[in-house]
C-alpha cells in the first residue's frame, strides 16, 4: 500500500504539488527550513493519509502557522497573499481525522488550482444570484467585496460579530494570532470562515447578527471606521483602564478571554512572581492593547460587562457553599463528647466569656466578643489569644452562626465571603484556595481558580484562621499561603483574625491582640440556664451553682469553658456526683463517666472484651506522651499509624468513645484527641511511670510547663510517689515556682511532708500578675493560705498592675480578676504595683486596715507615676496598732520620680530620708494629656493639703490664662491648672522662640500673682521680658508691683 502511494505521487498528484510550491513562492525564502518543506509533503493529497499521521501532520502546521506569524512581524509576509493556505492550515490544526485533513487540504489545493484569486485579498467583481453590484438583498450570499466593507466598519467589534454568527471559540483565537496588529483582518477572516462553514451563509443572518449587537453600518459611510466620536470605536480612556484595574480585579482571567487574550499569554502572566490580582488585571489590558490597533470603549464596557455578570453569579454561588458547610458544623454541636446523640445549635450553648484587647502595652476589658471585629482601632490581622478550652474554636463558629444566619448586628452580617479553615487540617497545604476547596467546598462544583478569583475581586472578605498552635506548618521555615498571611505578606487589605494559644513565631508585630479570659460567674449562670436545665427552673439552677461551691478546687477550672460545660451537664444529669479534692480526681472522674455510658449501650458479649481498655491503655499513654514531648509538638496521627501503636480495638474502642476523633486532612484522615487537655491526661500517665523508674530529665526538654500545665499537673495527682521528683524538677526551671504550686495542689494526701518545699517557695517574692490567668493567681493565693495554715513566714507577696478599683471588699484585697487575697498572719511585705489607680482617702484607710490584720507585716508599698493617693491621711482614722508596730508605709516612684514615707501617726506624706512633707518637680508636657491629667489632679491635692509643691515645669503646651488669672489652660487638652497655694517655683517653656504678645504674658503674672509661695517665675526660649513689661501694657503695673513686692524673680 505505501508503495502505491509513492507511486502515484510521481502521476496525477505532480500538479497539485507543484501548485503548492508556488503558493509558496512569494515566501519560501523565509520559510527554507527543513520542517516546512515536511509540511508541504504531508499535505500532498498523494502522500497517503492515515489517522496515525494526524497529530505529527496538526502538530506541523501549528509550528507552520507560528512561523507565518513571526516573518509577518518584521515585515517579510503579507497574510493577504497567503490567505487559502492560512485557511488550510488553521483548519488541519483544529480538525482531527485524516479524512477532515484531506478535505481541506485538498479544498485549498482546488483553490490554487483554479486561479481563483478572490481568498487572497483581489478585488471580487463577482455578483450572485439576486445580488446587485457593490451591495446585497436579504436572503441571498454575500460577496467578498461586501464582507471587506463591513469588516472596515466594525472592526473593533469582531469578537462579538463572531460570537453572534456561531464562530467556534478556537477558531476565533487562531485568527487573533494569525493576526496579532490588524483588527479589520481578523474582522475580515471570521467573516469568510463563516460564510465557508455556515449551512446559510445569507446576507439575512448577517443582518441579524449585526441587529442584536446594535450595529447599524447602514447609516454610516465608508469612512465611518475614521470617526473616532462613534462609541463603538473611542478609544479606551486612562481612567477606564484604572477602574477596569481596580475592580474585580481578581477576575482578570475571565476579563483575558473576553478581550480574546491566549491562555499561553494569561498563564505567561499569572507565573510572574509575587504579583497581585490588580497587577495582573493591568497586565491583561496591556497586552490586549498592544495587540489591537486602537482598542475601541465598547469592546472593554462589554467585556466588562460579561465578567461582573460571571462574578456575581460565582460569589453568589460560593457564598451560599459556605454557609451550607458552616451549617452543618454549627448545628451539631456535642457539649459532652460522649454522648453523641445530643447535638445543640451553637446559639443554644454560646455563652459570652471574658475578652480583653491589649492597648498600649496593658490589657483592657471588652464588653463583648463581637467588639473583636467591630474594634476600629484594630489593624488588619487580629490575634486571638486562649488558653486550651477557653472557647476560641467555639468563638469562630458563632461568626460562622451570625453570618450564615444574617445575625442583625453582628460585625459579620454584611459581610460578603466569610472564610474560616481549622489550621490543624492544613498540613503540607502550601494554597489557601485548595484548602478552601478541600474542607469547606469539597462537595460543590467549584474550581480553585474560580475561588480565588472571588477573594482577589470581593471587597467584602473576612477570613478567620482557628488554632494556629496546632497548625502542623507553623514553624516550617517553608513559604506557605497560611505563613504569608499571617506576614500580611498576602491578603494586606483583607481583614484576618488567628485564634492561637501562644502566639506564632512568625507574625505581623502591628497586628491586634486579644485574649479570652474564660467564664465568670455571670456566664456560668448564664449556661446553666441556656443550655443546661432548660425549663427545669431556678431549683435546677440552685442544685447546678450548689455543686460547683461544694467543689472549690474546681472553681477557678471551671472559668475554663470546656471544663465547666462538661462539669455542668454532669452535676446536672449524674446523681453520684460528689465532691473533689484536685483536678486530678475531677478527670478521674468525668473519664469514668465517658467509659460507663459507652459500655452501658454495649450487648454483654461485648462488654468483657471491651473493659480491658479502660485500665489498660498503656499504649495510648505512650503515644500521647511522645507527641507532646517533641520539639514540634504532634498533636494528630494518621490512621494507620494508631492503628498500629493500640491495635484495632483499641483504636476503635476510644473513636466510639469519644476521646479519639476521625478527621479528614489534606493526606487523608488523620486521628486526633478530643481536646488538647484529654492528651495531655494519657501523656500524664505515661509520664507518672517514667518518673518511678529511672528517669532522665532530657526526656522533658520541650515539654514546656506554659504550654502543658496540666500534663504536670496531672502526673503529680496520679503517682504521689511520683510527684516529688517532680517538683524538684519544676523548681530548677525559670519562672518554675508557679507551676510548683499547681503541682502540690493536686496532692490530696498529708501535705506536711511538703511544708519544706513550702518554706521555700515563700523565701522568695509571691506575685500575683496581671499577666497571670486565673488559674495561676488562685494557686498563688492557696500556696499563700498553706504557709499561714502551717506558721510558714512569707517574705513578700506583690501585686503586680491586677488590683480592681474597689481595692478592698470584706477585709480582703479585691483583685482585677474578682479573687479574694485574705490576710496572711505570716506575710511581712506586701507590694502594690499599678500602672493608673486613684486610691482616695476611704480606700487608702481600708488598705491599712486589711495590713492591720496581717500580723506580721513590717511594710507596704505602693509603686507607680500615675497612681494617685490621697496626699494625707487623717491621723485618727488610721489603726491604732499600724502606729504601735511602727509599719512602714511607702510611695515609690511617684509623679515627680521622688519616693515618700506616710507619717502614720500625723497622716502626712514625706520625702523619703527626710523630715518634711513636699512634692518635688512635676513636669507637664504636651504630648502626653493623660499623664498631665493625673499630675494636675495631684498637684491640686497637694496644694489643697497645705504640702509644699517645689516646681512645676510648664513644656510646650502653654496658652494663655483667664481674665481672672484663676488658672491656666493648657494647649491641645481640655485641661487647665488651677491656682496652687504652695508652688514656689514655675518654669514655662514654649518649646521654641515663639514671640509672645503682652496680653498673654500679663495674663501668665496674673495667675503667678496669686500663687501665693512662688518666689521664682521662669520663662524659657521667649522673646519678650516679661519683668521689663512697659508701664504702658493696660494691666500690667499693678501684677508687677505685687510680684516685685514678694522679691519674685
């Protein structure tokens, strides 16, 4: 057969592909290459066609066609002569038989052999049937001529043309790049292609197509095309091309295909590194308007016009995907994990805790969890701090709640895409768009592009990140979508909120900070009703409250939410619930309850086989432990490998019961704990036998006590054999003493034998912070109440910036976090550190009252600029026994930087070291009004007591005084300082040389005038004298005859 048809390939084919060859005359030169001459022979009609051939002989004309293009781009091809066999390569690259190859192969050979010149751009004189000269009638075909005409008319609107008469999409990229720089060609070359492929190429289809897009060439002339104030054709405008930049700009792909921009080109563009969506969008008209001769408007408005059409309809759909997902995960909530066939929606369990924002270096109370996005001094990225069960997961899930369900309100009600990921999930994950589509899209016919494209083009997203502590990447030094964000490398002008245990290594310092506090009374109350009792009534309520004040040990715990919902639901339901000595005994407990309830529902075959797991779960201990303890912390495991580790059954048994939860991961699905707090009590065991054998302490290196508080907590309540080495070791570690006292706590045995690692706990500064959860200020508080009960003496205890405002209440210091401290018969020191308090008489006489009761207290001191105590104290208000004892009261540090003593038995503040009452230098400056507010109110203070007040230095914030000279106002403030009886020294200084005129400066002498004890008056970097006034100034002589007449200088 093959040698049949190189046969006839020297016979009747000859003519043919001679006249091939001078179709190429005019350019062969340019195209002397060996793969266009293979061209030419595969396209004989003679070379024989089989479909094995096809892909080699398209795949050539391809590269035939790419050549073409490039001798046009300098000059040495005119498409116009080369049209037919343009035509025919275009159609072999786009068709896929042999048989459609040959076709039109051997049209275009036709063609050539006919002579017929009316493809190759000549003049067309041919009129047919019912067709005039020069026009056309309805209904009939059209002419060359006339489809040149039209061409020229409408050339910017080709694409439209095209897609109104049905032109295939790869056919209309083809001819855009055949070509690249001549809209009325490429304009031209769809029209033939129509009328050579179209059923009914009529001139009435024509009509049509050009009557939907609003195309009336009938009333414009020939040299319409020329007439640049036609909306069709006026150029693209600087600021067209800047909106079309801006908005949706994500969707600058789309906006590429309807401006018939190549994919090659569009994916060319999105492979630029590290560039943004408007950027990218920039590109795209760029390039589009280089390869179109003078883009027309309506081209860009109606490309436009079809993206916004496309984005909305894919948010809307996006949109409506999310809150499907978040649904379901909102509407199954399980407050006891084992008890799975009692789902809540989120609204019937949320209950509000405590929320705090950092400003300025201390933290301030929130009046609700919704101020979080609502705080309009927060910057972009949001960190959300908590503690393990402090809520944070179930915070994200009532935003998830009030968007889904349009909460009328809430911060995220009109919010548009509302995107929260669980950070544990995201592992190896490095695109935040595939994540999306794994965890929250995964069953909706959404792309990742078209995901990305919305977010990049939405100008309402909010995106929350949960858990970033268990986010498997979070150390990686890997480039990963999530890092960027959290950078503000990526998404800066979109609002991002991590909720987080510690905070990352890596993260945007400007970023917001904000920490969960737990539940407080009021919240407990709160649950108990919402979600607890329900309708049972207040008795049920009562019988809840009871249990919990049975169970003090528990009550700082239970301002954990996790662990106070399950206490909760437990004291409500189990009639055996008793009271507890430590923590450790509670977890005992509440695991017991998890084993009870599933075994209960088991057939008795099974029970027996089943119990084992309960006691025997070593290998589940070891497992947790070696998590924990390593330097990244492992806080899931794939299936097979627990499978592995505990067998099946046992893998099986703690899934069913609820401690072990299955989740699906980008690798698979993966096995976690129910919590953080439940691996860390199976590590505890394992870590309980490691400490009775022979340990070594390298095996806790990264097993950090602020991190796994309880892990320690846990072991030294399991094995109280264990516990002393234990504590011994904790003590060796910075800041270790804390969580020393946690880990005695737990010792519900004879704690004599730890009255020695008491009296050294209390050798050292007991203190209480600010910065300390709950938790850890009431273990203070028992370590403080052990030593009392046990004559223990404690050197010192401070209260470091956590006294409430209140100060006192029942005899006990009140603190911030509403703790109680009682007196301590054994405390000598007690020190009050406050960054802003004013503590007026009433509250500095039930401070020394509370120090009246420790009896072994020697001194009291308060620190802080802007803590403000009344200037004296009268004499017989303050205990009797205080003045007997000789107690030492002190002031350190105070607004003018001197340190004071508290004269007991006359009430009167003085210098420290010194025998006399006196305030010392007080400045106040312009940019600080706060300070100046609190200076003000105790230089008042001072002088109305009678104190001696040494200077006060006026800097840059000076006006002028009122007509009386009763007092001064200060510049940029609503403040003013009032007549002071006892200064004897003011210095203004104007912070530069500004000229001053004399009715200011007179008003200055007025108020100076009636400061009776000033004896110096100085003014800095003024130009005036104001002691040489001229007798002149209306005023002045008198303030200056009294002011001499006190030998004011």
């Amino acid at each position: 057969m093959a040698s049949n048809v190189r046969h006839s390939s020297h016979g009747a084919g000859q003519p043919k592909l001679w006249s091939i060859s001078l179709g190429f005359e005019r350019f062969k030169d340019a195209l002397s290459t060996v793969l266009t001459v293979t061209v030419i022979l595969k396209l004989s009609v003679d070379f024989g066609y089989s479909d094995a051939l096809v892909d080699e002989i398209r795949n050539a004309a391809d590269v035939a066609l790419l050549m073409i293009m490039s001798m046009e781009q300098i000059g040495q091809i005119n498409p116009a002569d080369i049209s037919p066999l343009l035509t025919a390569l275009r159609k072999i690259k786009h068709h896929d038989t042999a048989r459609q190859v040959k076709a039109w192969f051997d049209e275009y050979v036709s063609i050539e052999g006919d002579g017929n010149t009316a493809d190759r751009g000549g003049e067309d004189e041919t009129v047919h049937h019912g067709e005039t000269k020069g026009g056309t009638t309805p209904g009939t075909a059209v002419s060359n001529r006339y489809l040149r005409d039209l061409s020229t008319k409408v050339a910017g609107l080709w694409i439209f043309l095209g897609r109104e008469l049905k032109i295939p999409q790869e056919t209309l990229d083809s001819i855009g790049l055949a070509y690249p720089d001549d809209v009325t060609a490429k304009c031209y070359q769809s029209l033939l292609y129509w009328r050579e492929n179209s059923a009914n190429p009529s001139n009435q289809v024509l009509e049509n197509a050009r009557r939907a897009m609003n195309i009336d060439t009938e009333k414009r002339s020939d040299s319409s095309s020329d007439r640049r104030g036609d909306h069709e054709v006026q150029p693209v405008t600087e600021q067209q091309r800047l909106t079309s930049s801006s908005e949706k700009a994500g969707m600058w792909r789309y906006l590429g295909k309807e401006l018939h921009i190549p994919k090659s080109v569009l994916d060319n563009i999105e492979m630029k590194p590290s560039r943004e969506a408007i950027n990218r969008c920039h590109d795209v008209l760029r390039q589009w308007e280089q390869t179109t001769s003078e883009p027309p408007r309506l081209v860009l408005e109606r490309a436009q016009q079809k993206v916004n059409e496309i984005y909305t309809g894919l948010e809307e759909k996006l949109a409506q995907a999310l809150k499907m997902t978040y649904k379901k995960q909102y509407d199954a909530i399980q407050p006891i994990p084992y008890i799975r066939d009692r789902l809540y929606r989120i609204d019937r369990i949320f209950v509000e805790g405590g929320v705090k924002v950092l400003v300025a270096g201390s933290w301030e109370r929130l009046t609700s969890y919704q101020d979080i996005l609502k705080d309009k001094r927060a910057t972009l990225l949001r960190v959300i701090e908590g503690d393990p069960g402090y809520g944070k997961s179930t915070l994200t899930l009532e935003f998830a709640y009030d968007w889904g369900e349009g909460v009328k309100g809430s911060p995220v009600e009109n919010v548009r895409i509302l995107i929260i990921l669980r950070l544990r999930q995201l592992g190896g994950v490095q695109s935040i768009y595939q994540a999306i589509k794994w965890f929250l899209l995964s069953e909706e016919n959404v792309k990742v592009s078209d995901i990305k494209a919305v977010i990049e083009s939405c100008h309402s997203v909010k995106i929350i990140l949960d858990g970033h502590d268990e986010y498997p990447d979070r150390d990686s030094e890997n480039q990963s979508d999530i890092r960027n964000i959290v950078m503000r490398d990526m998404f800066k002008n979109l609002n991002v909120s991590l909720t987080t245990r510690y905070l990352p290594k890596h993260y945007d310092q400007s970023a917001r900070r904000y920490k969960l506090t737990g539940f407080d009374d009021r919240a407990r109350d709160e649950y108990i009703r919402k979600a607890v009792v329900g309708d049972a009534g207040e008795q049920a309520v009562r019988q809840v409250k009871q249990k919990l004040k049975d169970n003090p040990i528990l009550s700082d715990l239970c301002d954990v939410p996790l662990i106070f919902v399950m206490f909760a639901h437990m004291a409500h339901e189990k009639e055996d619930f008793r009271k507890f000595k430590s923590v450790t005994e509670f977890f005992l407990y509440m695991i017991s309850c998890f084993h009870h309830h599933l075994l209960s529902k088991m057939k008795d075959t099974n029970v027996g086989q089943m119990r084992r797991f309960e006691n025997d779960h070593a290998s589940l201990d070891q497992m947790a432990f070696d998590g924990l303890s390593k330097e990244h912390q492992q806080l899931s495991w794939s299936e097979e490998e627990v499978r592995r580790q505990l067998g099946d059954d046992c893998c099986e048994y703690y899934v069913r019961l609820g401690i072990l939860i299955r989740e699906e991961v980008a690798a698979g699905v993966e096995i976690r704990f129910y919590h953080k707090l439940f691996c860390e009590w199976f590590a505890a065991h394992h870590l309980a036998r490691l400490l009775a054998g022979d340990w070594d302490s390298s095996v806790l290196e990264y097993v950090h006590p602020y991190d796994l508080q309880y892990l320690y907590r846990f072991a030294c309540g399991l094995s109280q054999d264990s516990s002393e080495r234990l504590i011994n070791y904790l003590r060796g570690l910075p800041g270790g003493d804390k969580f020393t006292i946690l880990c005695l706590l737990e010792q519900t045995g004879d704690l004599n034998k730890f009255v020695n690692v008491v009296r050294d706990l209390c050798k050292e500064t007991l203190k209480i912070s600010e910065d300390d959860n709950k938790l850890v200020q009431r273990s203070t508080l028992q370590l403080l109440e052990i030593a009392s009960s046990h004559g223990v003496p404690t050197v010192c205890l401070h209260v470091d910036r956590c006294l409430s405002e209140a100060v006192t209440a029942g005899g006990n210091l009140l603190l911030n976090s509403g703790l109680h401290v009682p007196p301590s018969s054994t405390l000598e020191t007690i020190e009050i550190t406050q960054e802003r308090l004013d503590i007026p008489e009433e509250k500095m006489i039930g401070l020394l009252a509370y120090a009246e009761k420790c009896e072994k207290l020697r001194k009291l001191t308060f620190e802080g600029k802007q803590l403000l105590i009344p200037v004296s104290v009268q004499a017989e208000k303050i205990p009797p026994s205080l003045k007997t004892r000789n107690i030492e009261v002190l002031l350190l540090h105070s607004l003018d930087g001197l340190d004071y003593n508290l004269k007991l038995i006359e009430g009167k503040w003085v210098k420290h070291g010194s025998g006399a009452a006196e305030i010392g230098v007080i400045s106040l400056h312009r940019n600080n009004q706060d300070e100046r507010e609190w200076r003000i109110r105790e230089l008042t203070r001072a002088s109305t007591a009678g104190i001696p007040i040494a200077e006060v230095y006026i800097v840059g914030c000076i006006t002028v005084a009122d007509q009386s000279g009763s007092s001064l106002a200060l510049s940029r403030s609503h403040l003013s300082l009032p007549i002071l009886s006892t200064l004897q020294q003011l210095l203004i200084g104007d912070g530069g040389r500004r000229r001053r005129d004399n009715t200011e400066v007179v008003g200055i002498l007025r108020y100076t005038a009636q400061c009776a004890a000033v004896k110096v008056l100085v003014f800095s970097g003024y130009i005036t004298d104001p002691m040489q006034l001229p007798d002149r100034v209306q005023g002045a002589e008198p303030i200056l005859s009294t002011l001499r007449s006190r030998n004011v200088t």
